[in-house]
C-alpha cells in the first residue's frame, strides 16, 4: 500500500537508541542446538506463520499469548510500537519460540510475549531469560515490568526468578505488574540464563539463511498434542 | 488354589488428557483390555479399580461402581482399592485371589489415575498425603524431598554416582521415545542435562542430589487386564499369561524409623515371595518393571529384588547390563520416568507392558528376544507398601 512518510513520521514513535543483541546459542536437553537472535523486521512475516496456527490452541493460554502476540509483531513491522524488539530461538533453522518486550523509558522494560513453539525443553524459559537479557546486559535497564497470562508463565517467571510484585499497571490489561530487578537478575543469572557466545559461524549461517516454519499440524501437536510435554 | 491367567491387557496413552475425565480413561483402558481378551457377550463377575486420588483431585468417591454402570458390566461386583503408588499393584492382587480362590471367574483390573488437572505444586502436594501424618506431611516432606535424602544415602553407603543415575535417565527416556504409550516421546542427550554448560539450566537440582531428570512426570492414564483360570485360558488356544508369583510386603511408615534407611525390606521380600511361589530366581527373569519414580529407585530396586548385588545396580546400569539387549532389560517401556506415571495406574500398566513383552507383540526395538518370564515391582509410599508380581508366558 502506497505510504505517505512525511504523515507516517507522524505516526511512528521515536526509538530509544537499543544495541543490538549479540546472537548465542544454548545447547537443549536433547542435545539440539539452539541459536537464540534477533529478529528484525523484515523477519516478521515469517514469524507470523508460526504464530499463526498457535491463535487457535487454547491449551495453556496459547490462544490469548499468541494473538496478542500476533499484534505486536504487526505493531513492530509497521513501526507502529516504541523500542520494541522481538528475539528468536531456532533450531536446525526452524523457529521453536519467540519474545518480544520493549523498552518503557531508558530505565524500565516492558516485557510483553513469550511463545514456545516447541515444548518440553525449556525454550520458553531461555528465551525469557535471552529477553531479561538483553533488558539488563546489554539495554542496562534498572528493571522490567512483567505479567504472566498463563500459570506455566507464573511459575516460569514469578516462581523461578522469583519475581517481585509490584502495584505498577502493565501495558497488557492494565494489572499489577511484577518487577525483575538488576539485583533479582544478577542472583538468577547462574540459574536462569543459558547459552555460549559466539554462536559458531554455521550454526549462525543456518539460522540466518532462512527462519523455516513447521507446518502448522506439526505446530499444533507439538503445542496441543495428547502427550501434552 | 486355581493358576490365573491375564488373557487380556489394554493402555491408553498416557500424558496430559485435558479432554477425558477419569471415568472415561479407565474406560477406555478397560474396553481396550476387555476387546484384546476376545470377551464378547461374556461378562466379567467383578471389577477391581486400583486408584489413589479421584477423592482428593476429582472430588470423586465410589468410581469402581461408577466404572461398572459406564461399561454396562453390571452386576458385576466392584471395589476401589487405594494403596498409594501400590494402588494398581493391590487391585491386581486382589483380582489374582478372587479367581484364584474360585470364587470369580473373570476379573477386570483396571488402574487409572488424573493428576493433571490440578497444578504441580497440588499434585505434590497430593502424592505427599501418603507420608505420616504427624511427623512427615506437617513439616513439608514430598515424596521427591524423600527421594533426595534417600539418595544422598544410598550414594554416600552404596557408591552409587550421578552417572550412574544419568544412565538410567538417558536409558528410560529412549525406550519411551520408542513407546506410543509413554508420556515422554523424548530422548534426551548427555551432553544437554549433563556435559554442556547449558546443563546447569536444562536439568536444575529438584532435590538434591536428584536433578529435575531423575524425576518421573505427572501424568494422566489409565491400564487393564482381563484375568480368568489358566485352564480357561489355555482352550483359547493362542498364547497367554500366567501370574506365576505374587509378593507384597510393607515397611515402617517412616524412613527415619528404618534401622537401615537404605535397605528396602519391603522390595526384598515382596520379591523373594513371588519367585519363591512362581519357583524361579532373579536370574530366570527375562524382563523387569521397576518403579523408577526417581531414578535411584530403579538402581536401588534391581539391587533388592536380586539382579545385582549390593553397590552393583549403578555399575550395571551405566555398563548397559540393564538395556534391550543386556543381561537383564529393565523399564523397556520407558519406565515411569518417560512411560510416565498416574500413581493409582502404574501397577497394572506395568503388567499389561510385561504382557506386551511375553506375547512378544513388541515391535524389534522394544521387544525382548525370547521373553519367557517378567516381574514388577510397584513401589508404594517411600518403599513402606510394595508388591511384586511374577508373570510367565504359557505357550498354546
């Protein structure tokens, strides 16, 4: 569609200047390697095929987490969202997991997503820690506000961490938020956050080279199957 | 008394079954065994329900009469045994005895459990209602807080290490990967829960010195087997089953109290009753079910029933004397830790997998060449409640 840039300077908001975040790779429990990097926006519309079928799952909040989801990278690709940034586990080339989180000020995250799209290994906990991150290593944020829509991402977040509540609305429905601290951060970090850097250069090529999807049956078992992982 | 035959077994997977209640697994379960024992319009005269919790986590009391009304199998007689994790291992027992006293013909044996509908921390919370009630449950124990220390104990006396308990892991996990019944279709690699630096946040501590591996899933599922007189059984003329040797045997409630904390009396002599009744040795046995609930159970249990000796279960297990193939195969389904494990469920599924082995219906890479005889063991409490059967193929 035709874009007008003087009006869209209008409609896009400034950016906070973000380094970016230096890929890694985290080795899973079932021996895969995993590169953990960041997308950008020209990524998205691959992204969005995995995130796709996943609107349709209710199992485990998927539903909610992944239209929501859905949104903010609509949001992020138009430029539609303040110093977003969205990063991405894939194994083998295919995309296994996404999260996305902003920044609210210089000082204070916003976290918003986290969607495993394969399960049972934890890559929705790596990549929630890849995004604190970034927040705290590499964006030198003091905190960042969390919520958690469902009860794995309550025990994932505020359980593990552990999380501190706080009576700040967060962005998504306007609930109190629960904070990571520099400090709560820097204690969980030996737990919490996995991964080697740098990502050898294959590894790296092979995730570059194209952000393949599964099918979105595959999806669907993986996420909603009987086993239930 | 009469020999008993298992002339029909039958599983569902087992897992996360958010659609089915837990009427409707044991059902299935049931319907599966009752089809595979070719029953027809036959009717079973009673109905054995092995199940720990429908009162606590489905606020569900009488389901063995409920199950019977669901199946049209009435007036068959029906009773809930509830024996903690032993719940399945009992309802069998009790369904041995009543065809083998004379009194019923056929027995239906089902054991079932839904522990997923209810969060992890409530389904610890569950299991731990098992432990004493005035010096365990009141200051926190869980069965993995137990398992930890017995642990701690049993690789401080019998040597045992972390790798041998990765063995058993890494072991489990791949045969359930090759399972369709396992709750876990995962394998999982040395280098991710234990070599990587990754290790650390793949396989975290859940009770020291047990990682989060070395502990079975919670899970949804339900397993049956159809039991009739052996001469019955043999008319049909294909191959069945005979319950050849049954033990139980119980413990002092507390592990404290245990004169030896790491000496399983009650694996011990469970296990000696049943081969002394089905008059074979450790030795004789082709395949074995072990309740490996943690990992260091099923080194500890291969001990105690006498595969290995003392401080040689680990050694085996990581030299691969316990894999398809070894000296003796043991949890070829996966075992609790990947088969998965619905606590009132696993004593019978542990059998029906046994009769899986004996009509030898396995596909290559589960199957044990030449399987002649199995046993389990079904573990209750913290080895304070167990039974062990001994069942044996019978050619037509």
């Amino acid at each position: 569609m035709p874009v007008d840039m003087e009006l869209e300077m209008f409609l896009r908001p400034k950016q906070y200047p973000m380094p970016p975040y230096p890929p890694k790779m985290i080795t899973l429990a079932n021996g895969k390697k995993m590169v953990v990097r960041q997308a950008k926006r020209e990524d998205v519309p691959a992204i969005l095929k995995s995130v796709h079928p996943c609107m349709f799952i209710k199992r485990d909040y998927y539903d909610i987490v992944s239209a929501r989801l859905y949104g903010e990278l609509l949001a992020f690709y138009y430029h539609r969202s303040k110093s977003q940034f969205v990063l991405m586990g894939q194994v083998d080339g295919f995309l296994v997991g996404v999260v996305n989180s902003r920044m609210e000020n210089e000082k204070v995250g916003m976290s918003y997503h986290t969607l495993a799209i394969d399960r049972g290994l934890r890559i929705g906990s790596h990549l929630f820690a890849a995004k604190m991150e970034y927040h705290m290593e590499y964006l030198n944020q003091e905190s960042v506000l969390i919520v958690a829509e469902s009860p794995i991402g309550f025990r994932r977040w505020m359980v593990e961490y552990p999380l501190e509540a706080t009576t700040i609305p967060h962005e998504l429905g306007g609930g109190d938020s629960y904070q990571l601290t520099r400090d709560i951060y820097f204690k969980a970090k030996p737990r919490l956050v996995a991964g080697v850097r740098p990502v050898p250069q294959d590894l790296l090529d092979e995730a570059e080279a194209e952000i393949k999807f599964a099918d979105d049956d595959t999806i669907r078992e993986r996420i909603a199957g009987l086993k239930g992982r | 008394m009469r020999d008993v035959a298992i002339i029909g077994a039958g599983m569902i997977p087992f897992g996360r079954r958010d659609e089915d209640t837990l009427l409707e697994m044991l059902s299935y379960a049931s319907l599966k065994a009752l089809d595979d024992a070719g029953m027809g319009d036959k009717k079973v005269d009673a109905v054995y329900v092995g199940n720990m919790g429908a009162g606590i986590l489905q606020h569900q009391s009488s389901i063995a009469s409920s199950l019977v009304d669901r199946l049209s199998l009435l007036p068959a007689a029906a009773d809930v045994v509830e024996n903690g994790p032993a719940s399945g291992g009992s309802a069998l027992k009790n369904g041995f005895l009543a065809v083998a006293s004379g009194y019923y013909d056929y027995v239906l044996v089902v054991g079932g459990e839904k522990m997923r509908e209810v969060t992890g921390w409530r389904a610890t919370d569950f299991v731990a209602t098992m432990t004493h009630p005035e010096v365990e449950y009141p200051y926190g124990i869980t069965l993995p807080g137990m398992a930890g220390m017995f642990t701690q104990l049993y690789m401080e006396k019998w040597g045992v290490t972390r790798e041998h308990l990765l063995a058993v892991t890494l072991k489990n996990q791949e045969m359930g990967a090759l399972n369709p019944y396992a709750h876990v279709e995962m394998t999982l690699s040395r280098d991710g829960i234990f070599d990587s630096p990754d290790a650390v946040v793949n396989n975290p501590y859940a009770a020291s010195p047990l990682h989060l591996y070395d502990l079975c899933p919670v899970s949804d599922g339900a397993a049956a087997v159809i039991l009739c007189p052996l001469d019955v059984a043999k008319k049909r003329g294909k191959a069945c089953v005979q319950i050849v040797g049954f033990g139980q045997a119980t413990d002092t409630h507390t592990l404290q109290e245990r004169e030896d904390p790491t000496d399983l009396k009650a694996v011990t002599l469970a296990s000696q009753q049943a081969l002394e009744m089905a008059k074979l040795k450790p030795s004789d046995i082709s395949v074995a079910e072990l309740h490996d609930a943690f990992t260091i159970l099923e080194i500890a249990e291969s001990e105690h029933v006498g595969f290995f000796k003392k401080g040689e279960g680990g050694k085996a297990a990581a030299a691969g004397k316990t894999r398809l193939g070894g000296q003796i195969p043991i949890n070829v389904s996966g075992g609790l830790k990947a088969r998965g494990h619905p606590v009132g469920g696993t004593g019978v599924a542990q059998v029906v997998d046994i009769v899986f082995q004996l009509r030898h219906e396995l596909p290559e890479n589960r199957q044990v060449k030449d399987a002649k005889t199995g046993l389990t063991i079904n573990f209750g409490g913290f080895g304070n409640n167990v039974t062990c059967f001994v069942l044996k193929r019978i050619e037509p």
